[in-house]
C-alpha cells in the first residue's frame, strides 16, 4: 500500500523555516558570547528569539487565511517551537544566571531542563487534542503558549541588557529569571487558559478609536523596542492568571470575540485549528506551521 505524501503549502512553511532558523541563530549567538562580547551577542540572541515569535505568529495566519492548515504543519511547528522556544531561551537563561548557581549543586541544570522539558510536553499534549479532534476551534490555549513563556524570558532580558547597558554582565535582579523559568515551567503545563486571538481576520472590525489605539501601541513599540515587548508579553502572562475573574463583556473586548460569542472565524474546509501562533501563540495545523504551543 502506498502512502499518501503529506499536502505542503509553501507560504507557511517559509514562515516555519524562518521560525527554525531564528531559533538557530539565537544558539549560535549564546555559544559566541562564550568567548567574549557577551552582551553583543545576547543581544543578537534575544532579537532571534523576538523573531522566531513573529514568524511562529504570521505562518498561522498566512495557512488559516489560505486555508492551508495541515496535520504537516503542525508537527513542523512544534519542532520548530521546541528549538525556538525551548531549547535556545533555556540556553539562554542558564548561560547568563543558572550556570552561576552552585548550591545546591546541579539546581541550575535542572531548572532549564524543567524548562525543556516541559514545553516539550506542552507541544505534544496540544498535538494529541489537535489530533484527536479535528474539527476543533478552539478561541484559547490551555496552558500558557510556548512562544509565549520565551517571549517573556527574551524580553525581560532585553530590559535587563537595556539597563545595565556599559556594563559587562547583568545586575543581581538576573536571579529573578530562574524563579521565572520555574513559574513558567508551571504556567505551561496549567488548564489556565489564553487566548490565541484566532477570532482576528480582515472581517474583524473595531471602532476607529480601537484601531487608534492600537497604532499607537505599535508605534510605541517600536520606538521602546528595550523595554516596551517586556511590557507586553509579561501583560500576556498575567491576563492568563488572572482571567477566570475578568467579566465576559471585558474578555470579549480584549480577546476581540464576536459579540454573539461566536468565533469570527470559520474553519476552513474542516482544516485543523492552531493551538497558539505568537509571541505569544501556537497554530495546530498550519502548513508550515503546527501550532504555537
């Protein structure tokens, strides 16, 4: 018996090979800042790691507006993500503070494999419900996104690069990034819930003070590009944790759900939905994108 080879779309796959190859650079620029320059190349790493975010976000979206979501798709993201938002932000993290933890002894090591670990079975546990129900649509993640937990640990980085600037290595706060790797350990693997803003397509509309806002939010990124991703991923973080106590009309402003309470998407010919696609998201089964877990 023959098998069938897998549907590959080229667009969201470019996305997915961009996402690898962020990831990739962002382990070459740790095992540079071994041998000098360090701040230069966690620089290096951390903007890598911010891209991997983008790309993990746009080949969702550029499969679901298509309409090239595939199982493909999703099992080549979540290979992706694991480099990405695994491996490269645990190497990170344990470069700049956990490898400086002696007592007690291995206690470093083990927080960033915890890390690994468990954005491994963060991806795996969300293919398997992708997998076994392919008519999901689900509007959230269950656990915290993968992309998101690195884009946290990237940013907050970055800030702590920002103000120690001139310095050779980062202020006594950088312990705070291994009570962070822990927590997001925890997040991830959790039934709290995120959204994945999927509801979001060019039918989506706001009023125009909405959409000002948003430029603005933009452009006030881009030009705090330091501090300002920090600001937005950590908001990310807490929303999570503090969701179950926000009322449905506000959810549905800040998830920018349809108002009937209906996703504003519809899957397209019964294609498998992303579990998050961000810096914060994981698509389940896009082309070139699986899910950003």
């Amino acid at each position: 018996m023959i098998e069938r080879e897998p549907r590959i779309f080229v667009l969201p796959t470019l996305m997915t090979a961009g996402n690898i190859l962020s990831g990739f650079v962002a382990i070459l620029q740790i095992f540079k800042g071994r041998e000098g320059l360090v701040t230069e190349h966690y620089y290096w790493a951390i903007i890598a790691i911010l891209a991997a975010c983008l790309f993990d976000v746009l080949d969702g979206r550029v499969a679901r507006l298509g309409g090239q979501e595939s199982p493909f798709g999703r099992e080549l993201d979540s290979i992706a993500d694991i480099v990405s938002f695994g491996v490269a932000p645990a190497l990170l993290v344990h470069d700049i503070v956990l490898s400086s933890i002696e007592k007690p002894a291995g206690l470093g090591w083990l927080i960033a494999s915890v890390y690994l670990v468990c954005g491994a079975m963060r991806l795996a546990r969300f293919n398997c419900i992708a997998a076994s129900d392919d008519k999901t649509n689900s509007k959230h993640f269950r656990g915290c996104p993968i992309p998101a937990a690195a884009g946290v640990i990237a940013s907050l980085t970055l800030l702590m690069l920002w103000l120690d600037e001139g310095n050779k290595e980062i202020g006594p706060w950088k312990y705070g990034l291994a009570v962070l790797m822990v927590l997001l350990s925890f997040l991830m693997m959790s039934d709290l819930e995120y959204p994945s803003f999927k509801s979001i397509n060019w039918r989506t509309r706001r009023s125009p003070a909405w959409v000002l806002v948003s430029i603005i939010v933009v452009a006030f990124t881009v030009r705090n590009w330091e501090w300002m991703p920090s600001v937005l991923f950590v908001s990310y973080l807490l929303y999570g944790l503090f969701r179950p106590w926000i009322s449905r009309r506000w959810r549905r402003q800040i998830e920018i759900e349809s108002e009937t309470g209906e996703p504003a998407d519809e899957p397209v010919n019964g294609a498998l939905n992303s579990d998050e696609d961000s810096a914060a998201h994981e698509s389940p089964a896009a082309p070139g994108k699986g899910s950003i877990a």
